[in-house]
C-alpha cells in the first residue's frame, strides 16, 4: 500500500514505539499528577476546542518573521532588523515550549500508527525547538552567522514535525469530533422505547436511523434525556460508562458529559455530545435529532 510522506518519515524512525512505551505513562501519570484543573486546562475543555493546535500557530508564526527579519537584516544592517529577529525568535520558543506540553497531553491517549507519528512529531519539533534555543544563545554571544544557520535547521524540523501534525489531524483524526461521522438519527419524532422500560438511574442505548442514541431520565425532575451514545473523543461506549448524577464519565477516558445536554464537564473530550429532543406519546418514547447536530450541519 501507497504510504504517506509522513508514514515515510516514521519508518525511517524504527525507535519509536520503544520511546512511546517509555514516554507516554510517564506522560499520563504527570497529567494525573495534576489533577482535574491540569488536565481541564491542557485538554482545552474550557476553550471547547483543542488548545494545541491553537498554541501551534504562536511559533510558527513567530519563526516566520524571524526568517523575515533575518533576510532585512542582512539586506540593510539596520539594529531594527536583528531585534525583531531576536524577538520573534525569543517568542515562538517560549511559545514552542507550551505547544509541546499541550501536545503531550493530547498524544498520551493515542495507539498504533498515531502513536507512534505523534512521538516522531514530538521528537522533530523537540529537536527543532533546541537548535532554536541554541540559536539564541548563539546570537547573545554575537555570533550571528551560526545562530542564523542553528535557527534555518531548527525551522527546518520544525516544518517537517507540522507536516505530521497536520496527518495526526487529518490522516488519523486526532482530537476531531468522532460524532461528526455518525449517523444523524431521525428528522422527525421516531418511537424509540416504551416508557416503561426506562426507570430510575438506568442508561439504556438504542439504535434509531443507524444513530446510537443514550436515554436517561433526569435525576431532578424525571425528564427523558438523550444525547448521542458514542463518545466523540475515542468512540467510546458511554452506556458502558458510569452514571454520577445527570452526567456519564466514559469508560475510556474519563471525558464527562451532561446527560441531559450533552455538555462537556471534564475533558479530554472539548466538544458536546450530540443532542436529542424526546417526549412521550401514547406510552412510547420519540426521539428526534436537533437542529445543533454537528452530524446534521456535514450532511
């Protein structure tokens, strides 16, 4: 099979795996470590989008113009042009190593091929990142010459470490809202369950127009609830997940979800579960998918 430039760039890396089997418990138990806020904060819960990609942007940009102003630089000589180099160099780095610790947090639940394309990312970007540090220090001890030759290489790996981010996204979908791919469920009120079959603190699954939807009834006022039923993180299953509440912890990751909205509560998962609305008719539960489906909007 025909593989990617990226996929050529991991085989030519056999280390991998062995270097993810080290790295990435120590990354999970650092992440526990920290506690709900840590992990609230990396995973960009809070931002109710992923926060690494975000970050990404600060050094790239920032080395971008530092390339820029290296070339005014030496086209004028003018002080002007080398401290904005200084500068943007002296940004994307301190941006660079933020990306990387939010990047670490997303990579700790990967497997396989992703797994192992997120520690070769790392390493490129890590590697950069230091000839960029060593750039700096270069440039402070006044020689410009080589700091400008550590920093070219650096943006070199750099480049070569977005490449497989951008197949971490795009190729292995990570961090993508999975329910974006499901089904959509029905347009119109659909019986689903009888009433009777749904009671206290039960989660139950059911499957309608090919969408798993989660039923619940509201532990505060009795209400019929559902969300979508796969989690949008890694597709976990969340009526295998435990009930604290009106809200599900998914048995994979731990992402919580308000059962009645579809809120995300904890992370790593940052986008809402797909929403349901439901009433009862003639003793039978209806679901219908709501407007603010992502799936509905891709379709």
């Amino acid at each position: 099979m025909e593989k990617t430039i990226g996929e050529r760039i991991v085989d030519a890396m056999p280390f991998l795996d062995g270097a993810s089997d080290v790295v990435q418990p120590k990354v999970q138990e650092l992440l526990d470590a920290g506690g709900a806020t840590a992990r609230y904060i990396l995973d960009g819960v809070w931002f109710e989008v992923p926060l690494h990609p975000v970050l990404t942007d600060v050094p790239i940009g920032s080395w971008t113009a530092a390339i820029l102003f290296d070339g005014l630089d030496l086209v004028s000589g003018r002080t002007a042009m080398r401290n904005a180099a200084d500068a943007s160099l002296a940004v994307g780095v301190a941006g660079g190593f933020v990306a990387a610790a939010v990047g670490f947090s997303d990579w700790r639940y990967t497997s396989g091929g992703s797994r192992r394309m997120g520690m070769a990312h790392a390493i490129l970007n890590s590697a950069g990142l230091a000839l960029n540090v060593t750039s700096l220090l270069l440039r402070a001890s006044g020689r410009r010459n080589a700091g400008r030759l550590a920093f070219l290489a650096g943006y070199s790996l750099n480049g070569m470490g977005a490449h497989l981010g951008g197949e971490l996204s795009y190729k292995y979908g990570l961090r993508v809202n999975r329910n974006a791919f499901e089904a959509t469920g029905p347009d119109d009120f659909t019986p689903v369950l009888d009433e009777a079959e749904l009671s206290g603190e039960e989660m139950r699954r059911i499957e309608v127009d090919g969408a798993g939807v989660l039923l619940s009834r509201s532990e505060k006022d009795g209400r019929v609830c559902a969300i979508a039923a796969t989690c949008n993180h890694f597709s976990g299953p969340l009526e295998q997940g435990e009930r604290e509440g009106d809200t599900v912890v998914c048995p994979w990751h731990k992402s919580r979800f308000d059962l009645c909205n579809g809120k995300v509560l904890n992370g790593p998962a940052v986008f809402p579960q797909s929403g349901y609305e439901t009433r009862v008719r003639d003793g039978k539960i209806e679901v219908r998918a709501v407007d603010e489906n992502i799936q509905e909007k891709v379709r």
